[in-house]
C-alpha cells in the first residue's frame, strides 16, 4: 500500500535526523556524510508528504464546516469555493509524490555520448544530421553543458555522414534519454528544382556514459590498430600516424577516432565510445529477455525505430510515440526543446505509475 510506504518513508527519516545528531555519528565522518546523503536525497519527499497531509486536514476541516447546520449560508459558499481549491493541490501534490516514488534510473545524472548517422537521403540525410547536431548543441548551451566532439565524418556540403559527441553535465541523461531512434525530415532539398517535397532519414543513439570502474574491459580482448589520419583538408591530415581503431574481440565491435593529432588522445576517445557501446549491448540483451517488463511504453529506443518527424513547409515537429504535434520547428531547431523534453518526460511517469496500480488516497 502506498500510505503504508509514505508512513515508512517518514519514519525512516526521522530516524536519520536522529542518528545524524548523536555524537557517535558526528565523529565518525564516513557514516555522517552517508546519513547526510540520505537525509538530503529523501527531504524534498518527505516534505511533499507533510504538505499533502495538511491538505488532507484542510479538506477534512473544511466539510466539516459544510455540513454543520449551524454555519451561515455565506460561510458554507466561501468553503466550498475553498474545498475546490484545495482537491485540485491535492489532486497535483499527489500526482507528485507519486512522481517521486517512482524507481529512479541508475543513469539519470550521467553524461551521454551521443551518435548520429545518415540514412535514406543521401546528402539530404547528412545535411539533417549536421542540423540535428545544431540542434542538440544550443540545447545543450541553454543547460549550461559542455560538448566534446568524439568522432566524425563529414561532407564537402557542410553535412555530417556521423558523428559521435560526448554531452557533459548535471542530469543530460534523464534529459535525452528519449531521443534514441529514427529521425525523419520532410523538406524540399536545396538541390531540388521542381520543388519536390523528400523524406530523409537519421539515427540517433543515446548512451549513458561508462566508467572504466563500470565496465572492465581486459586488455588482451582488445585489438588495436594506429593508422595515418584521413579525411578532407587541414594541413595536419596524412602527416602523423595518429588514427586509432579499436576492435573489441569477444563482441566484434569496432571504433576508430582520428579527430585528435594525439594517439593517446584518440585511443582515449575511442575507449570512451567503446565502453558506452558494450553497455548498451549489455542492456539491450536484458531488455530482450525481459521484454515483456519494459519499464515504459515510450519505445525501445532501437534506433530502427521511427520516433520523430521534422516537416519544415509546415513548421511541424510530431513525436509518433506520445502523438504530440508542435508548431515551432525552426524554433525547436534552435534548441527549444523544453516543451518536448517536458511531454516525453510527463508521458513516461504517467505510464510508469499506471503500473504502480493505485493512487495516493
């Protein structure tokens, strides 16, 4: 029962206050910063339970007024009118509280590293992964995140064939965890005369990023080949062995990074990807066997998956998995994704608490 966990949940926390003020737990500074953890990670919840209980005392106040035969006529509209008021905060701080309790994603703060490819379209298609990438970077200058270009591969068009970036900052995953798939655009190509409206495609992958404490990787599965930098223009290009691919053995993966004139630096960046890659695998491996306990309706996240579709004669933005049309496409391609963000975000708690089974009385 839900109340009977709220009730826990409280309990539990004025047991922490009280052994974070014992003496015995001040001098010992490992389990003070753990209670002090916990106590801050359970505070804001436990203060929502507060407010909704009073709530529920101000309802209960409140009726009694309007059923009293002895209150006035006045006084009886004026609760009322309260009584209204006070089931709509109590209808949202509940729908918050059940927010709260709901299991949190063990990635939710992590960094992510991005990977972005063309697909049908052509150059089309890797003019829209060049636009995606736009996109994704004013967004991220709105969070205050910072972007570290891992790899890339672009075209003498100004487009991107891929691209594989590394998002830095508070809370990216839980923010784009829900842009994995394919991206559709509907748009007439500059090269186009007739005026003719095409269809391109481009995928995207979100992957939480890895530690090396997470995922460890033996040296003797990895083979590693150092080649000379290819690609177009820059004086640096073909003048250093400093291209790295890395083939991952047991699963066959392969990466290669060549953006930096450091070996090191490239290896680095490949071993970044590289981790993220294997855990995605080793995630989807479960999902697969546990397919019927998805955590969410919101989709796979298989990048096969048509999510998006960006129609620019219309200034339309449709996310096919939560059925919700926006209006503000060159705005969104400046980076305006909050309200977006915001409906993926919203439909993924709803489901989730479908499946809790029971709303807080």
């Amino acid at each position: 029962m839900i109340l009977e966990k709220l009730g826990k949940i409280e309990e539990n926390y004025k047991d922490i206050n009280a052994r974070i003020s014992d003496p015995a737990t001040i001098s010992n500074r490992a389990e003070f910063q753990r209670l002090a953890k916990m106590q801050k990670d359970l505070e804001p919840l436990v203060l929502s339970i507060q407010a909704l209980k009073k709530i529920e005392n101000d309802i209960k106040e409140t009726r009694e007024i309007i059923e009293d035969k002895t209150s006035d006529k006045e006084m009886v509209l004026m609760a009322e009118a309260e009584l209204l008021d006070l089931e709509g905060k109590k209808a949202e701080l509940s729908k918050e509280v059940k927010i709260m309790l709901l299991p949190k994603d063990a990635n939710d703060e992590k960094n992510v590293i991005v990977e972005m490819r063309a697909g049908a379209g052509g150059d089309e298609s890797a003019l829209f992964v060049s636009e995606l990438f736009r996109m994704y970077s004013h967004y991220a200058e709105r969070q205050r995140w910072k972007i570290e270009i891992l790899s890339s591969s672009p075209i003498g068009i100004g487009g991107l064939k891929d691209i594989v970036f590394n998002i830095i900052g508070k809370g990216v995953y839980s923010k784009l965890k829900y842009e994995s798939g394919t991206h559709r655009v509907q748009r007439v190509p500059v090269t186009e005369g007739s005026g003719r409206i095409h269809t391109s495609t481009a995928t995207v992958a979100i992957l939480p990023e890895v530690e090396e404490v997470e995922l460890e990787i033996k040296p003797e599965e990895l083979k590693i080949d150092i080649c000379r930098a290819g690609g177009a223009g820059g004086q640096h290009v073909n003048t250093t062995d400093s291209a790295v691919r890395i083939t991952h053995l047991p699963s066959g993966l392969v990466v290669s990074c060549q953006d930096e004139r450091s070996q090191h630096k490239n290896k680095a960046k490949g071993m970044k990807i590289l981790r993220a890659r294997l855990m995605e695998q080793m995630i989807e491996k479960k999902e697969n066997e546990r397919a019927s306990e998805r955590r969410t309706q919101i989709g796979t996240g298989d990048r096969s998956e048509k999510i998006r579709t960006y129609n620019f004669p219309q200034n339309r933005l449709t996310d096919h998995r939560i059925k919700v049309t926006l209006y503000k496409l060159q705005a969104i391609m400046e980076g305006d994704l909050d309200e977006l963000i915001a409906s993926l975000t919203a439909y993924d708690h709803d489901e989730q608490m479908k499946k809790m089974g029971e709303d807080v009385k």
